[in-house]
C-alpha cells in the first residue's frame, strides 16, 4: 500500500510528551506538562458519581445537556453582564481543545489566512493547516509578551479569515488588555473577520485584575468563537470537558462539525458539572488558589539564577535563564531534567521559526510538596555551579 500523504507532515511529537517521558526516566519534578497533581474536589467526583448511577449513562442532546447549558449561560451573566441563547448560542463539547479545532474548522476555506500570536499553543496551527489554510504567526513583543498591532495591522487583507486570541495566555501568562480590545475593535470596524478567542484560564487571573472575555464586549462578540474547558477551570484535565460560545449564525456551522465528529458529550459529566455550576466559590476562588502556587514557587526559586516573568494568569510562570547560560532551550531544559531533576518546557516550542530567548516554563499547578521538591532541586544544582 502507498503511504499516506500527511495532511501534517510538520507534526511530530510533542514537546509535552517528549519533556514528560524525559522526567519519567530520570524521575525528575515534572513541572512541565499543565495538569494539576493535586486532587480535584471529591463533591464533583460525588455528582459525576451519582449521575451515572442514576442512569444518565446514554448519549446527550448533541448541544449539550440544556441544564448544563442553563447554567452557563447564568454564569456568563453574572460574569460578563450577557446572557447567550441557550437554544442557539452555546454548545458543550469534549474540551477546550475540541472547542477550538471545530470552530477554525467551521469557518477556515483553503487558503484563507488566519493570524496566530507567538508563542502560541500547539494545536493552533495543525488546527489552521489541516483545513487548507494559511498561518499567519505573528510574534508577541519580546519584553512582555505585549501584542504588537502595528505588526497585526501590517498584514491584515482581505484573505484574513480569523485571529486567534488567548487569554490568560499559554504560555507566557499575559493577559489582554483594555488597550488590545480598542485595537481588536478597531479592526473589526474596518475588516470583516472571526475570532477564536481561547479563554480556557478564564478563571485563573491574578493580582486583582479583570478577566477581559470577548463575551463583554457586543462588537467582538459578534464575530467570536469563544472557548472553555472545564478541565482546566475544576482541576479535570482528564475529563476533556468544554464549552463553545458563538452567535447563532456562527454557532449553526460550529454544530455541522460537531455533529459529525463526536456528536454528543459525555453525559454524566454533563449532569454533574451542571449541580456544581451552582457553587460560584468553586470558580470564583480560583484566582487566588493559583496566585498563592505561582507566589510560593517565586519564593522558593529565589535563591537561585532563574529570573521570573511576570505572570498575570494560567497554570504557568516564565523564567529566564539568560544569568546561567546561552544555550539554547530544549537543550538547557533537557540538561535540567537530566542533572537538577526537575522538567520544564522550553519556550522555542511555541514558536514555528527557531528561537532562543532563554526561556522556559514551569507549571506552577501542582502541590505545594511538588513545587518544594523542584525548587530544591534547583537550588541544589544551581548552588553545586
Ligand atoms: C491555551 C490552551 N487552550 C486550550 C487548552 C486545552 O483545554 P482542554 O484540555 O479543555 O482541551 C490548553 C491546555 O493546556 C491550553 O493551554
């Protein structure tokens, strides 16, 4: 037989893999990889329980349960002061992931051009290229990860299909700004195009700031594919749950896809999320859950060269290396798995051209224990020069 042509012959194997079977060998910290190592709350364990015991074992409605659908658009309410059509507008799906890659796929025709920030999570552009369409990758500003418009305005023509925005970002943690919504609704004055904003860390914001969805702002929202992950938001990356924001007309295409890819999403999930929804604490607290973990590993890395970044949400916090040395980053990264014991995830890896920027990530979504246990690894190697 003759060989597949691959519609990703970039593709190869992730760097969240290759980082994680690396610490697996060398029993390093993995503060790699974004998934917690704590436990999720045992409440939801109970209700995702019950509901299967219950017998909400069979397929759901394809748009997802309209209890869970009720409760988001409740939460969107009392979040961002708009109420989505639980009828038309939102859709539950297997994922933040899953979220994103049907709704590049809904709009995106052979061709079109579709602007990415980076560094950039890694499903973006196999999302963009699998359907024929052009990646345009457009690099965040080097000191802070700022989004450079002047740049975005420069390439901006009328085969521009979509922007993709993330925020909180991965991996740098940046958030946008007031500043980016006039620039992003300046544009929609002037072009006609959709956004994928990518809002899975939603809830994970710190220092008091605002999470600025595209959902509060009617301009942006009307062209917008707005994504979540339940995973991320209760500590289930493992339960691959999510959920689509869209307008109707916008939303009717999402849900072709939908149809005929999974379908439907798992339904106990579905039942159990939607009592949980009920508890704001649960989502509402997070912030500052996640602030305290990025604030004790700041602390416990100070005795050595790394320099972070700040962080303004997500699981994650950049640090430099550029004290220490000038190697480049999959190298330095994989020399701290090997010789300090503790993984990380260089930052070249979100980037499609070579980069060295000296920098790297660390998840900080883990146990204090785990987060003790790297930062005196590193303290260790970094002390032993
Ligand atoms: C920016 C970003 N978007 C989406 C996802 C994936 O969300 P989910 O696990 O719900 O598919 C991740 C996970 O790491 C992420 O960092």
């Amino acid at each position: 037989m003759s060989p597949i042509i691959s519609k990703l012959p970039k593709a190869g194997t992730t760097i969240f893999t290759v980082m994680s079977s690396l610490a697996l060998q060398h029993q390093a910290v993995n503060l790699g990889q974004g998934f917690p190592d704590y436990p999720m709350d045992d409440t939801l364990i109970d209700l995702m329980a019950r509901a299967m015991r219950q017998g909400h074992n069979q397929y759901a409605h394809m748009n997802g349960t309209v209890a869970l659908r009720e409760r988001i658009a409740e939460k969107v309410f009392s979040l961002y002061k708009y109420t989505p059509s639980v009828e038309d507008e939102i859709t539950v799906t297997p994922g933040g992931t899953y979220a994103i890659y049907t709704a590049l796929t809904s709009i995106i025709l052979p061709g079109d051009e579709v602007i990415v920030f980076e560094p950039a999570y890694d499903s973006y552009i196999p999302n963009i290229e699998i359907n024929g369409g052009k990646v345009i990758p457009i690099p965040l500003n080097k000191e802070d990860f700022s989004i450079n418009w002047e740049a975005v305005k420069a390439v901006f023509n009328k085969s521009t299909k979509a922007i993709i925005l993330n925020s909180p970002h991965n991996p740098s943690g940046k958030l946008l700004t007031e500043s980016d919504i006039q620039q992003v609704t300046q544009l929609a004055r002037a072009f006609d195009f959709y956004i994928v904003s990518d809002e899975v860390y939603e809830h994970l914001v710190f220092d008091g700031q605002p999470h600025l969805s595209l959902l509060k702002f009617p301009e942006l929202r009307s062209r917008a594919f707005c994504c979540y992950s339940f995973g991320k938001v209760y500590h289930c990356t493992g339960w691959k749950m999510g959920y689509c924001i869209a307008p109707a007309t916008l939303m009717a295409e999402f849900r072709k896809v939908h149809q005929y890819n999974c379908f439907s999403t798992n339904t106990p999930a579905q039942v159990a999320l939607a009592a949980y929804l009920m508890n704001k604490e649960a989502y509402l607290g997070l912030g500052k859950y996640l602030q305290q973990k990025r604030d004790f590993l700041q602390t416990e890395l100070k005795g050595t060269p790394l320099e972070p970044l700040p962080s303004g949400g997500s699981y994650f916090q950049l640090y430099s290396y550029r004290n220490i040395s000038g190697e480049p980053e999959l190298a330095f990264a994989k020399k701290l798995v090997v010789e300090a014991g503790v993984a990380s995830i260089p930052v070249s890896a979100f980037y499609t051209k070579e980069q060295n920027n000296q920098l790297l990530r660390f998840c900080f979504a883990k146990k204090e224990e785990t987060l003790r246990e790297a930062a005196e690894r590193l303290r260790k190697y970094f002390s032993a020069g």
